[in-house]
C-alpha cells in the first residue's frame, strides 16, 4: 500500500538538480556544438547572458524571432526548461 501511494505522489525535484541542464542542453549540442562552442556558422551559446538566452528562446517559441527550426525546437519547452537551458549555457565558457 505505500509503494502505491509513493507512486501516486508527485515527485518534488530540488531547484537545482545537478546535471539536469546538461540533460536539456544536450539536445542542443548537434548544432550549437559540445558544450554550446559552436565550430561553424551557427551561433556558439556557451557563456553568453542567461537573460539574453532567455529572451532569445522566448520570441523564438512565440513567433517573434524567426529562425529555420528554433521556432518549432522552443515552442517545445516549459519556462521551466527553457530558464534551466539559458542558466546552463550561461555558466559555460567558450
């Protein structure tokens, strides 16, 4: 009966679990390059604001910005996500 219960319960994640951005961001790394370092034409991602990150993702997810597949790529993500994605490339340095 409590392993049921525990499994109906919903699961509480601490604010920073350690790896997780990575987990996201990884998904990002066939065009943005390893780490977010981009080696072509691509924009790198590594190190630049979280709050310029975040901005792009934003009106890139609403149709603001325009991009070849940002905007169907973002309009997949929760805030939430997209806040860790910007804060994880953002403590990366190129």
């Amino acid at each position: 009966m409590l392993a049921a219960l525990l499994l109906l319960a919903p699961l509480r994640l601490p604010a920073e679990v350690p790896g997780r951005g990575f987990g996201l961001a990884a998904a990002c790394f066939g065009c943005h390059g390893t780490d977010g370092v981009s080696r072509g034409a691509i924009p790198s991602l590594a190190g630049r604001s979280e709050r310029f990150l975040l901005l792009a993702l934003g009106e890139y997810r609403s149709g603001a910005s325009s991009g070849t597949v940002m905007n169907r790529i973002a309009r997949g993500y929760s805030d939430e996500e997209l806040a860790r994605l910007a804060a994880w490339f953002a403590g990366r340095r190129e």
